[in-house]
C-alpha cells in the first residue's frame, strides 16, 4: 500500500491518542463502520447541499486511482453520488503504481482518464511539464479557498497554477503496538527518540523482539527517515532538502541517518534482523505485530493512521490489544507528516472540471469520512463525520496543523528519486538497512541519484 500521507506541529494534539478510551469505536478495521454506527451510508452529506454541480446528464467522465479494495469502494461512493447529482456516468479506472507511467502509456494509447488520482507532489509537477494536466476551473478554486488551508492550495499548484485538488490524507507519523506485549515487558509509551530505543531494550529483555520493519517496501525507509529529518533539522530545512536545495551529502542528513542507525544498527531489535526486516512487506510487518498473542514476533510498528487496515486482518482489537502513540521527538518537537492524494484533470471538460470542484467539497469528503479509513484535509469538514475518536483525533491534528503542514518528502521528489522500486531513495535506504554503520557511502548515492532525478 503506497497510502500518502504528512503534517507537522499538531504533535500536541497527538499526545493525547496513547490515552484515548479507544475502545468500542465502531470500526471493522477494513474502512466500515459497524452496522449499529450507521456505516455504509452515504447519506450524510446534509439536507442542503454545500457545494453547486452542473447537470452533465449523459455525459461520460473516467478517474484513474491506484486504490484498491476498501479503499476503492469507498471512493465509489463519494462518486456514485456525484453521479446523483449530475447525471454524469463514472466510470473508475483502476491504475498502477508508478502513476506516472501507467498514465503515459493512456495517453500513449490515446485514452487518457478524465481525472487521476495522483499521490505525489513530485508526480502532479511531471503531468505539468509533460503538459498532461488541466489547470482547475474558478468553481474548483473557489472551493478550494473556502474549505483548505493555504497549504494545501499550494501543494497542488505549479509555478502558481492551480492543477491538483487534495481530497485524502494520511496521517505517517505514528508507531502502533501490541498492548499485550508492553504490558508483560513493563514497557510505557515513549516521547523522546531516547525513550523509544530504551523502551525498545526493555520490550527485547521480556523475550519479544521490539520492532517490525517492512523493509521490502522501501518507501516505509523513506518515512522513517523523514519523520527523523523533520523533527530533528527542523521544518526550513526538511522544505530545502526536499527540494533539493542542498545536497545530501550535508551534516543534517548525517545526524538523521545516525540517529536511525541507532536502532537499523541492532539487528537484535528488528523483527528477523535485517534480511528478515527487507523480506517482510508492509502488510506483513503490521500483522505480524498484531498476531502470537503476547509473543508477536515485533512489539512495535511504525506507519500511517491506514495500518488500522490490515489491523483488521488479524483479530487484534484497536483500543484493546493495538495502541498507538505518536511517533518520539529525536529534536525539540515530535514530527507529524503527511501525504496524501489529488485530484487533477487530464482533459478539458466541464466534467473533468465538475468532478474537481465535488472533490473539494465538504459533502464528499463526509461521504468517505463516515465509511472510516480516511482522513481529509477539508477544515470544513465536520470532526463528527468520522466513525471513532482514533480518526477524529488524527483529523483534528491534521487541521489543526494548518499551514505547517509538511508533505511527505520522497512523494515532492521526482518518482525516479523518490518514488519507484528498486530504486534512488527507497533502494539506498534498503542498503543502509543491510549496512547502517555506511552513513557517508549511503549519503553520496542519496547524493548521485537525487542529482540526477533533479536535473541539478
């Protein structure tokens, strides 16, 4: 799952999801409410509706997303009532990963979608450039100006153009854990980067190995690594590196990967040691957290708010046996990071344009809000809409952020960079997990393949 997904400064507002009364919140873990929470409807978008469509009756639009599962019929709901409200057809196109060149080969074959769901910075910049994308109508801006912060408006704008409309985020700075396990080791929830490697000794001396690593997807590296950056370069610099305005070859990017080797560097501590950690894939580093009672076979796992998801496919409980706190400040502040996805238009047309201007509105994003699994960055939106107090507390972290949002790093890069198996960031960070005492060789081929995926 490539879910996107960053925010910064709302770690305040963070504190308190350790000690959130979770239980009990009406979420099946795979993006539904329970039947007694009312989840499935998608009525709730109010009697009056917040946002003007046009009549597009007999008109055919297509939206090309990499979702899959709950995540696709959820957003089939949002437009099946876009559908309702304008007599337009919808059809969902479902894409691969890199979305970049899965779209290059539609509009290759001459069938482009009408929209793409796109969720990297890095790759709404390359639909521009390769003058793929549409510029937002005045109805999609206005909506934009009424229910997003400002840096929202900007992380889908290029050179001052408005293309992309942000219609769900992902909260990536949280590390979940298996209640049991803590609870035998005497272990407590840390705050400090410090506090996290000694509760990791403590929860390893108890005969549990503390954290699970899915090491074969790298863009889990890349999220590691950045949570560290933020919180201990601080938000100017984490915004110059991500644009590579320096190179990463500079002492910050040293101090980031020292401070990871403290824990990549203790094989002792990882799920499987390294080669175990670079064979086991997301899902699996989550379930295998979450499964084996009080002996799991890792504690800890660090990810997004979306590992409620595969909570789901274990019998694990949110609240219960699974609990969260937020990811430990290694500086001054906790770092809170978000991606996320956008919508941008690929052809002309009033539908293409309508379907933008639905997405920004707070009507759909209560659609999906209600089904779970979601986050939205629409401060209009309604903290009620959400299912449980875990997503209402992540949703207000993520407001209440505003525009100190930081956006997931490798997803503002060029996919080459930062966005691709196998390799640029997600293949050296893989080879710094094998080798984490390399910092300087792991700096100068950062170095190389950032350089040349920036044209620098």
């Amino acid at each position: 799952m490539r879910t996107t997904v960053r925010i910064r400064r709302a770690a305040l507002v963070f504190t308190a999801i350790g000690a959130l009364a979770l239980t009990g919140c009406g979420d099946d873990g795979d993006g539904t409410k329970d039947a007694k929470d009312g989840g499935g409807s998608s009525k709730g978008t109010g009697s009056t509706p917040s946002v003007a469509l046009p009549k597009l009756d007999g008109e055919k639009i297509s939206v090309a997303a990499v979702w899959t599962g709950p995540e696709q019929a959820n957003f089939v709901k949002v437009l099946k009532e876009f559908e309702k409200r304008t007599g337009a057809t919808v059809t969902f196109v479902p894409a691969q990963d890199p979305i970049v060149n899965f779209l290059g080969t539609k509009i290759a074959g001459g069938q482009p979608p009408d929209v793409a769901m796109i969720p990297q910075v890095g790759a709404i910049k390359q639909a521009v450039e390769k003058k793929w994308a549409k510029p937002a109508g005045a109805e999609a801006k206005a909506q934009l100006a009424k229910n997003y912060s400002q840096v929202w408006q900007d992380l889908g704008a290029v050179d001052g153009t408005q293309y992309g409309v942000y219609f769900k985020a992902a909260n990536k700075s949280l590390i979940w854990y298996n209640a049991k396990a803590f609870e035998n080791a005497g272990a407590s929830e840390p705050k400090t980067w410090k506090d996290f490697l000694a509760t990791a000794e403590t929860v390893s001396a108890s005969g549990v190995t503390p954290v699970s690593v899915g090491g074969a997807d790298g863009w889990t590296l890349t999220d590691w690594f950045e949570n560290i950056y933020l919180s201990q370069a601080g938000p100017e610099k984490y915004d110059q590196l991500a644009q590579h305005k320096f190179k990463w070859t500079d002492p910050s990017v040293k101090d980031a990967l020292t401070s990871l080797a403290q824990l990549f560097g203790k094989p002792s501590l990882i799920a499987g040691g390294a080669d175990g950690a670079l064979q086991t894939e997301f899902p699996a580093s989550v379930t295998q957290t979450f499964t084996g009672g009080d002996q799991p076979k890792g504690a800890m796992v660090f990810e997004g708010d979306f590992v409620s998801i595969n909570i789901a496919q274990t019998k694990a409980k949110i609240g219960t046996d699974a609990k969260v706190f937020p990811f430990p400040a290694v500086g001054a502040e906790s770092p809170v990071v978000t991606g996320g996805d956008a919508a941008v238009a690929l052809k002309d047309g009033k539908g293409a344009q309508a379907l933008l201007t639905w997405l920004a509105s707070t009507d759909a994003a209560k659609i999906w809000a209600e089904q779970g699994g979601f986050i939205s960055p629409n401060k209009s939106l309604d903290a009620a809409a959400y299912p449980n107090e875990v997503q209402r507390t992540m949703a207000k972290a993520l407001i209440a952020a505003g525009d100190a949002v930081r956006f997931d790093m490798s997803d503002q890069a060029p996919q080459s960079f930062g966005g691709t198996p196998g390799k640029g960031e997600w293949k050296t960070l893989q080879d710094f997990l094998k080798n984490p005492k390399d910092i300087a060789g792991t700096q100068a081929k950062l170095e190389s393949d950032a350089a040349k995926a920036y044209k620098s």
